[in-house]
C-alpha cells in the first residue's frame, strides 16, 4: 500500500473515530497491515482479521472469543476489515459506558432480536459453575444462576432482558457490565496494549 | 465466729500459724462487723462484758502506752479475782481478758481499731476457745446451740450463765457473719443456681419409667432452697456449690453429683449414717450438666440425641429469657471479684497516673461509631467498673462518654507499655451470636448460602453475578451480615480479595465494606486475615478499588488489634499517600468501573486514617510517613465529606504534643476556625474539639483570636441540643479562655452570661467544660461581677457536691475565684459553699484537693470546722507538688488570723513546712516560702525553722530564676533573720551576696525584704564583734 492511501486512509478514520487522535489511528492501522501480513495484500481480495488473530491480541476467554469477534465484525463477513479494527479499539480502549453497554448488550443478545433470553443467558452461563460429583442435575445450579440474574436485571418482569433493562442495571451497579462473560478487555491488558502500540517514534531514541 | 472465721476469711497461708489475713474487701467486712460487735458489747451485755476469759486474748499491738488515759498505762486498773489485770500492755505485747475490756481498747484505738481487730484475730485463730475454754470449740460444723448448753450446764463454773450467754451471742455472731459474707459471695458465682434450677426442672418433666425418657428418676437432695437460689447448706456454698442431686439413669446406678460455680462433679454421695453427704469430688468437672449426664449414661445420651431438638427448643426459650440476668451477672462478677485483684489495683493506679499526667481531659470523645455504640456498651460499662471499682450499673446515660475517657487512657497505657499486651475494652470479644442449626432461620440465611455457594464453585461471570446479588440483601440487618459469615462466606470473600480478577476484588470489598460495620464481622475479618490483604490492595492501579479497600479499612480498623495490623503491614504509609491524590486538579471526566475521582481517593484515604488514629502509634505513624502538611492541605478544600474526616483525624491525633505544633506550624487553626462557620453539625463539633485539643498552646489560643474563632464558638453556645458539640465548643471555649485578651473578646460577645446559663441541666462533659471556662474568666473582676450578677454563684457551689473529679477540680477552681469577691463570699458562705469546700479536702483525689485548698482563706471561719485546721496541716503530707503548693497557700492565708496560727503551730505546721523546703517546683518554693514567712509571727516559730533546717534551703531559692519566687523567699528570710542562728545559718550559706543583688531590684517589696534581712545579718555580726573585743 503506497503512502498516499495510506495517508487518506488514515484521515478518513480519523475523522469518523471520536477517541482517537491521527497519530494513534496511523498507529493502528499499521499493526492492522502488520497483522494481517504482506501476503493479503492484494487489489480487490477481502483483507481481514479471522479469529485466530484475534485471539493473539487479546487473550480472551475461548467462550467469549467468538462473541467478541461479532461485536467488532459488523457486517458480519467473517473477518474484521480496517475500519471495523479501528472503530473496534476505539471502542475497547477509550469507549464511553453508553458504547460499551451498546456493544456488550449486542454480544450478548446471540440472535439479535434486541432480547437476551432465558435460553441465551443459560448457553452464556452454562460453563460457568464448576461442576459439582454430588449435584445431580448439574444443569440445575446454571437454571438458578439465571434466576437470579433476572431477578436482578429484569427489571419489568417480562422474562427477559431488554436493553432498558440491562441499561438500568449497569448504571446501578458497573460490575454487570460484562454480565454474561467478559467481552471487554481488563484494564491491564489494556494498558500493555496501548503502551505498546502507541508507542511515541519520538521515544524510540531515548 | 468461730465457722465464720475458720471458713471465710481469706487467709493468706493456709493452716494454722502465722497466717496473716489478706487485704480483702471480704475480710474487710468481716473484720467490721466483729468490732460493731465488740463495740456495742459493754452497753448491750454489761454483765457478761464483765466475764473473765478462759486464756487471755494476746497480739501484738501497735498502740502506744500514751494513748491509754491514765490508769491504763501499764494494765487496767479493772482486775479479776486472783488480782490480775484485765489488760495488760507491756511492749507490743498486749493481753485482753475481758469483752468490757475489749470494747475499751476499739474505743482507744480509734482509727487503728481495724488494725488491732485483724492483729488480735490474727494472733488467736480460735479466739471462742481462749474466751470460753476448749470445750467450746466451734470449729466443728456439727456444734450447735443445744451442745453448747449441754455442756455449760454440766460445768460447775459460778460463771455459768454469763459464759452460755456469751456462747449464744457468740453464735448468733457467728451465724452473721456467715451470712452477711454469704450476700457477698453470690455475687462472684460463675454458674448461676437459676440456670441450674432450669435443667433440672427441664430434666424432670423428661424423666420417668419407660424407654423413651432420659432418665428414671433426678431429685434434690433438700427440700430447703435459700433465698439466694442455692440448696447447699451456707457453709459449704462458700465453696461455690449450689445444690445436690440425686440422679438415676436407666443404664447406671443413682449418681450423687454436686452443681456448683465451677461446673458439675460426682461427689462422695450419700454417707450412710444420717444422710449426710461426703462433699469431697469423685470425678471430672463438667461445665454442665448435661454435658455430665450425657457422659455418665449411654441411655441418656441416645435418648436425648433423639429427642434433642425438642429439649433444646425448650432450653432456648429458657435461656432467652435467661439472658439479661446472665449478663448482669457477669458484669457484677467483674466489677467486684475483678480478674485478678492485684492486677486490678496496679491498673487503677496506673489510670490514675496517667490521667493526672495528661490534663485533666474532659470526656469529650465519645464518638467512635454511632453503629457499635449500643452493642458495646455492656461491655464497656463493665470495663469502666473495673477501673472505677464500683459495683453500680445504672449511669448508662451519662456514663458512655466517660467509659471513652478510660478508654482512651487506658489504651495509651497499654500501649506504651507493651504493643502486645492484653488487649483492652473492645478487644474483648462480644458474646458471638452464632446461629443454631436448627432454629427458626429467616428465608434470607438460605438464600445467601446459595450464593456463596456459587462464590465458592463459579468462574468470574457467576462470581460477579452472585456479589452482586447479594448486595440486594439489607446488608445493614444483622441477620444477613452473620448469615454471611456463619455459611462461610467471610472466607470466600476474603480470598477473593486474594486473586486477579479485579472486578471479583470489587464486588467482594463492596459487600466487606457494609457488613464491617457489624463489630463481630470486624473480628472475624481481622481473625481471617483480611486487614493484610486490604492494605496490599492500596497499590492497586485502579482507584476504585483502592477507594473500597482504604473505607473497608476505615469500618475495620475500629479497635487496636486491627490498628495494630494496618500499621506492621505499612498500612499507614500507604494510606497516607492516598491523601496525595488530590493535588491533581484536571479530573478525569471519564468514569468506568475502575476509575473515580482523585478527591474521592483522598476522602477515603483520610476516612481509614481517621480510623486508626485512635491508637497512639499510629498517630506517630502518620506523622512520621508525611500526614499533616497532607492533611492540612485537604483542609483547604470545601467538601464537607473530605473535611470531616480530615478535620476528625487531625482532633484524635491533636493529643499528641508533636501534632500540637505541627498543626501551629501548617497553619491548621486558621482552617479548622474557618470551617467553624460551617453548617455541618458534625464539622463544627470536629473542629471545635480539635481547638479545644491545640488550645492548651497560648500562641495557638492567639491564633484563634486572630483569625476570628472566638465570635462563631460564642455563637455556637446558643444551640444546645446537639450535645456532642456543645461540649466540644464549651471545652474550646474554657481553653481558649485561658488567655486573657480571649476572655475580654467572650464577653463581647456575652459568652459568660450564656456559659451561666448552661450551668444547668446540662450532661457532665458539657458542664466540666462549661465551669472550666467560668473559672479562667472569673480571674477578671468584670466578669465575676457578671457572674454574680446571673446568678452563676448558686449552680456552682450546687456542683460542689458531685462526685466527677474533673468536674469537681474545674467547679473547686472557679468557686475559688468568685470567692475573691467579697460580695461573692457572702453569697457562698451564705450557701453552704465554704464547708462543701473543705470537705472537699479529703476527696481522694489530688487535683480536687489542690484546687479545693485555694480559696480555704475564710479567716474566722475556718476555725468554726471541727479539724479542719488539723485537716489542712495535715495535707502537707500529700507528695502531690500542686496539693503542697494549694495548702502551701491556704496556711498563709489562714495564717493571717492569729488564733489559727497558735493552732496549726500546736498541729506541727512548722516541721512540716520544713520537711517541704529541698523542693525545686518554683511555684511550691514561692508559696511555702510565703507560707513559712507567715508563720515566723508566732512564738518560737522563728526558732523552729532553724532547728528543723529550713533555713539553709530557702537561701538557695534566691537562685532560682523566677523572680516571684525571690520576694517570697526574701520575705521569709527577713522574718527568720529575727534570730541570730538563723542568721548565722544563712552567713554560712552566702545569702549576704544574693540579698544585695536583690536589693538592686526594681521589685520594691523584695528590695525592702532583702535589705531588712541584710540589715539583721550585719547587726548580728557587729554585736559579736562587739562582744569579742570586750
């Protein structure tokens, strides 16, 4: 890629991107060439992120992964292209709670329909309890789990979690954010990342 | 007498001999009633007083021949028939021969007779068979009336019917004794005879013939309860047991078992002969019984596990209603069998000193936390009896505060003493109220060991799913906070604070920190563990979390172990850096779950200092790791939520000398008087109790003026509900009103008519206060006309008859300055108030008395008090500087009025003065100088000085740097230069050079003193010369 699209590339996403300035954009889109590597660099094939890079990145939990990958996957192609890579980070690490409830909620509800489900919350949760030899019904401590859940969040009765719901209840209480699984990355990892990839040229000499 | 005697009183050395008796209040009271007794024997029995004892009562006394009126010198004039004296007194020896004789010498004794009493008891262990002759020996359990008069009418004595009286009567003494001391020790009982009366009751309706009862059969074995619940015969209830039972199980054979203080034993059961029983313990103690039962039967304990939770159903409802008597119980037992009464009286000493030592200090800090008062206070009312050593329990009210003060004493004793000493008040653990398994739980305890069960077997999402839910329980109830930790949950909170998951960290703090406000959870989170891991979490990167982390600290670290763990665990320090935060004005707009403002940090941070400055090595730590400048820069800040706990650190720590300056050096006053204005009760009552802390400093007291503090303290006066910081505004104000440009600017603002007015009805650590500040403003003429004038003088010589020493040093000192007033005096005269006063002067305590012995100056008057001169003499033996000093100045005022003087001089004032003279306090040398200079106007007191070596040390008082002390002591010398040895005394000592310095003073009445005794010198030395050349 010559520098002159590369130029324009990274004044385009700049200008769409509320958390990041020019010079961490241009930081990320060259990680984004760096990741994806020379080889899909060709005119007109799909140029993506697939999951197995996505992991690298980020050490999530293998359960989540692939919620995770949606999120930032918006057209839903399979692979995670420039602009969703920046928008993606832009949201991870400088995101506002009314970004991050959006997107959580959106990994969240699986099928989209603008509802987490009892039977949503159960798959989300069901690896989530240690299995215990005296429980008989194993499947029993998960059913419970998401009775409390929804004691807790569901806060219209209807047997499931609108985004109202889940709205009210992130604001009351921060920690139900990520709810279901983790699906934003820790604070840490976070801060490793942003050191290294923002990394200041400048510095590079001292 | 004799049983009492041999089976009470606390000896010190068991068996016969030179066993002494032992300083205890039991044996004090014993030893009463035996002299009542001997006392009222001559007018009540004149006949038998007259009876001539068998053997002669011989001790060793310490009375002198001279205090026998004559006649007695030697023996008594009174003798028996073959012409030997009844008394008879040679050496210390002393021989007593008859009740009427006896009688006498309690009458000569005087004030030594409990002395003599305890010598005379000591020395005849079996004082009825020297009296009555052996075949009266009482010692035996089984004599009784009946053998007595058997046996004394088949003697032929013509004493007879004198000696069976004074058997009867000696019996009837006997029976007394036994049970007055009997009332004395139910007090200490361990166990209960109700609680014992309950199970057996209980066992009763569950016993009977048939399989399924527990036992067959369980009986008393006498009919007769006392009035004091216990059936065992008085005797052998000394020994602690309450009541015998006969037991029989299905599988054993009847069991004799005794119930006692200690627990439940197997006796010697039943001896054959008339039913007595052998008391001697056969087995093991249980400490019930039945925990006795279960282990004697097989039967007992399988049929009961069957039928347990009904009986322990039932044996609940009784305790529950057992309850309050229990504890009331235990707090009486403290207060007077303490733990170990040596120890007890080493601790009160030791109080005592430091109280001394450390200001007379209000009771103003009575807030720890509003939450954990009413669970404390049993607790705290015991504590507070044992250092007062009074049995009462009914001043809760007012005593709470109080209870703080010997805290806060107490605690710096113990802590400078040694770190891990027993650990004081609050570190005595509350009763634990863990909850039965099979009682009536509420719904809630199940739901919450559901979720820590998920706590325990979940991954993060189920984790953070579980704390949060559990927030949703009301975790201010008690009921969910010891639900928590009786299904474990305190652990597993704990260790989650342990692992990496930060948000798992967060919910758990967040649940730690609500339910820490339970005093027991506090407990069991130190007992765990969990102060360490707090304190790490204070490095935490996330500001949130280490907000959490430092306010759980603050909830926890309510008493001095918990201080002590945050300290070794450099939890100081760190909290300490968390006040730095705030410096950082751009805030972050942002705020997610790990983030939070940098003020918040810092509130939190001062929030768990707060905490922790209740101990005084923390106070030094915080000083140390750099707290004050950080302190005194968030006390610039205006939120009334960083202030208080700012300004609530800076008052604990305020105690401390070092604080005092530093806190004149940051500039602390001007803030705390600026927040003075504020509008928060509870920042007004911080800041004022913190000036009240650094006021004791006059440049302080100036900055306050200076920066207009005293004008919002007056104001405050005026709103009296809030009590808390009444006192604290009323303590601020007394120390404030130590200076005198501060005491023309309160009555500017007419603070004295309102401190008049609060003379009343009002709490005792607001009216110490209150009178403190009256008596620093009475050293100014105005205002003690003010005073008078609203009717101040009557509320204040009413408080003359408290029983608060603070109150009463204040109250003695501000009487003392009206009573420079003329007018005043009459008044108090006129109220009784001049002998309240000198009554005052045998308080026990120093201060009271020092400051009672000031206005003693009432002339004539002071004679009208029966010893009261003797009384003042007399104090002059204290070795307490300021007590001397006060007596010091009361003679010289007393001393005035010659008849006074004739009679302190036949009460020994002059060797007495003299002993005081190597004193290097300046204020005593000024005073006994004055005092010694008085009382050269009588006689051959002049002399006197001389020969008792005053004079040379006085001379040595005109080096001292205090010139006050110079005019006195010149004085004193010009009077004694009356003499020529003095004279000669005080050539020898080169008081010549140090006179003619003085004469150059500008100090007219030194100049005068000092020339006159110059003057004497020289004469004398002119006439010897004089003398030797003729």
């Amino acid at each position: 890629m010559n520098r002159k699209k590369l130029q324009k590339l990274t004044d385009t996403l700049t200008k769409n991107c509320k958390h990041f300035n020019k010079f961490e954009v241009s930081c990320l889109i060259k990680l984004f060439y760096n990741l994806v590597g020379e080889a899909t660099e060709r005119p007109g094939a799909a140029i993506g992120l697939d999951r197995n890079h996505y992991y690298l990145l980020f050490c999530l939990p293998l359960s989540s992964s692939s919620l995770v990958f949606r999120g930032f996957d918006k057209d839903n192609d399979g692979s995670i292209n420039v602009t969703e890579w920046v928008n993606g980070l832009s949201l991870f690490l400088r995101g506002s709670l009314e970004e991050k409830m959006k997107y959580c909620f959106d990994v969240f509800d699986l099928n989209g329909d603008g509802f987490i489900s009892k039977e949503e919350m159960f798959h989300m949760l069901k690896n989530s309890l240690l299995k215990q030899p005296s429980e008989e019904d194993p499947d029993e401590g998960i059913k419970d789990l998401v009775e409390i859940t929804l004691k807790k969040m569901d806060y219209d009765h209807d047997g499931k979690l609108s985004f109202a719901d889940y709205e009210k209840a992130v604001r009351e209480e921060a920690l139900l954010l990520e709810a279901f699984g983790p699906c934003l990355p820790d604070p840490k990892s976070q801060m490793e990342f942003e050191a290294q990839v923002f990394k200041d040229p400048n510095d590079f000499h001292d | 007498m004799g049983v009492a005697l041999a089976r009470l009183a606390q000896w010190t050395a068991a068996g016969y001999g030179t066993g002494t008796l032992e300083i205890t209040p039991l044996n004090e009271v014993l030893l009463k009633e035996i002299i009542i007794f001997v006392e009222h024997f001559t007018n009540d029995h004149p006949q038998e007083a007259k009876c001539v004892f068998v053997e002669p009562l011989e001790w060793k006394t310490n009375l002198e021949p001279s205090a026998f009126e004559s006649g007695y010198i030697v023996s008594s004039e009174e003798v028996d028939k073959n012409g030997e004296p009844l008394l008879f007194l040679s050496g210390p020896q002393i021989k007593v021969r008859s009740f009427g004789q006896l009688s006498q010498l309690v009458f000569i004794a005087k004030d030594a007779k409990l002395k003599e009493t305890q010598a005379c008891i000591e020395a005849n262990r079996d004082p009825v068979v020297k009296i009555l002759g052996s075949e009266y020996n009482t010692m035996t359990e089984d004599s009784n009336v009946l053998n007595i008069l058997h046996k004394i009418s088949n003697g032929d004595d013509p004493d007879n019917e004198k000696k069976m009286k004074i058997a009867i009567l000696l019996k009837q003494l006997d029976l007394h004794l036994l049970n007055h001391t009997l009332r004395h020790i139910s007090l200490q009982i361990h166990l209960n005879p109700v609680p014992v009366k309950k199970d057996i009751e209980l066992l009763k309706s569950f016993s009977g013939k048939g399989d399924q009862t527990f036992l067959e059969s369980i009986e008393y074995t006498s009919d007769y309860e006392f009035s004091n619940g216990c059936r065992a015969p008085p005797w052998r209830q000394i020994h602690g047991e309450m009541c015998y039972i006969l037991v029989k199980p299905h599988d054993v054979d009847t069991l004799c078992v005794t119930c006692s203080t200690d627990g439940v034993f197997l006796n010697g059961g039943k001896t054959d002969d008339e039913g007595e029983i052998d008391y001697e313990r056969k087995g093991e103690v249980y400490k019930d019984l039945v925990t006795f039962l279960k282990d004697k039967s097989a039967k007992f304990s399988e049929n009961m596990s069957k039928q347990e939770n009904k009986f322990s159903e039932e044996q609940q409802k009784n305790q529950t209603d057992e309850v309050p008597k229990k504890e009331e119980t235990y707090a009486d037992q403290k207060a007077i069998s303490g733990t170990d009464k040596s120890n007890l009286e080493k601790t009160q000493t030791n109080f005592g000193k430091t109280q001394m030592t450390r200001r007379l200090e209000p009771s103003l800090n009575w807030r720890t936390t509003v939450d954990s008062k009413d669970r404390k206070t049993p607790v705290k009312e015991s504590q507070e009896e044992k250092h007062g050593g009074k049995p009462e329990k009914s001043r809760a009210s007012v005593s709470h505060g109080r209870a703080q003060l010997f805290r806060k004493s107490v605690d710096k004793v113990e802590e400078i003493a040694s770190e891990s000493s027993t650990e004081s008040e609050e570190d005595e653990e509350p009763p634990d109220h863990r909850q039965e398994a099979n009682a009536d739980l509420p719904s809630e305890y199940w739901q919450i060991q559901k979720l820590v069960k998920y706590l325990k077997g979940g991954n993060q999402t189920a984790t953070v799913i579980a704390l949060c839910s559990m927030r949703d329980f009301n975790l201010a109830q008690e009921t969910c906070q010891l639900a928590i930790r009786d299904v474990g949950g305190l652990e597993v909170l704990i260790n989650l604070l342990d692992t990496d998951e930060v948000k798992c960290k967060i919910g758990s703090l967040k649940i730690l920190k609500e339910i820490s406000h339970n005093p027991q959870i506090r407990r069991n989170i130190v007992d765990l563990g969990g102060l360490p891991i707090m304190v790490n979490i204070l490095d935490s990167p996330y500001k949130s979390l280490k907000c959490l982390a430092a306010e759980t600290i603050a909830h926890v670290a309510k008493f001095k172990r918990a201080h002590r763990v945050v300290r070794q665990h450099g939890g100081i320090t760190k909290l300490v850096s968390l006040l730095d935060c705030a410096q950082n004005s751009v805030e972050p707009v942002q705020s997610s779950l790990y983030e939070t403002r940098d003020v918040e940090v810092a509130r939190c941070g001062a929030l768990a200092l707060w905490s922790c400055s209740k101990s005084y090595s923390n106070k030094e730590a915080i000083r140390k790791a750099g707290g004050i400048p950080l302190l005194a820069r968030l006390l610039k800040t205006s939120h009334e939520d960083m202030l208080i706990p700012v300004v609530g650190t800076l008052q604990e720590c305020a105690s401390e000398e070092n604080y005092r300056a530093a806190i004149k050096a940051e500039r602390i006053i001007e803030n705390l008087v600026k927040n003075l204005n504020s509008e928060n009760e509870q920042l007004q009552e911080h800041c004022a109790m913190a000036i009240y802390q650094c006021a004791e400093d006059e440049e302080t007291r100036d900055l306050v003026r200076l920066h207009g503090g005293l004008k919002p303290l007056a104001s405050l006066l005026n709103n009296t509900d809030n009590k808390e910081r009444l006192a604290a505004v009323t303590g601020a104000i007394w120390k404030c009103s130590i200076s005198k440009e501060n005491v023309t600017k309160f009555r500017e603002y007419k603070a004295i008519e309102t401190l008049v007015g609060l003379l009343t009805d009002q709490p005792e650590e607001v009216l110490v206060n209150v009178v403190g500040a009256l008596g620093e403003c009475c050293q100014d003429h105005e205002n003690r006309v003010i005073v008078r004038r609203c009717g101040g003088i009557q509320p204040l010589v009413n408080l003359l008859v408290g029983i608060n020493q603070a109150l009463l040093v204040n109250v003695t000192k501000a009487v003392g300055a009206c009573a420079v007033e003329p007018e005043s005096m009459v008044i108090i005269d006129r109220l009784d108030g001049v002998r309240l006063l000198w009554s005052l002067l045998k308080n026990p305590h120093p201060d009271v008395k020092a400051s009672a012995a000031w206005p003693c100056d009432a002339g004539e008057m002071v004679r009208s008090f029966v010893g009261g001169l003797e009384l003042v003499v007399n104090l002059l033996k204290s070795d307490n500087k300021e007590v001397l000093s006060s007596v010091c100045a009361a003679i010289t005022n007393i001393a005035k009025d010659q008849e006074n003087l004739a009679v302190i001089t036949d009460h020994g004032v002059v060797p007495l003065l003299s002993k005081l003279a190597n004193t290097n306090n300046d204020k005593l040398r000024r005073h006994l100088a004055e005092a010694i200079s008085r009382c050269c106007m009588w006689g051959r007191n002049r002399v006197a000085f001389g020969e008792h070596k005053a004079v040379a040390p006085l001379v040595r008082y005109l080096k001292s740097s205090d010139t006050s002390v110079h005019r006195a002591t010149a004085q004193a010398l010009y009077q004694l230069s009356e003499d020529p040895d003095n004279c000669i005394t005080m050539h020898e000592n080169g008081a010549v050079k140090l006179l003619l310095d003085m004469v150059g003073s500008p100090d007219q009445e030194l100049q005068e003193a000092a020339a006159g005794c110059i003057s004497n010198i020289r004469r004398l030395a002119l006439a010897t010369e004089k003398a030797r050349y003729n």
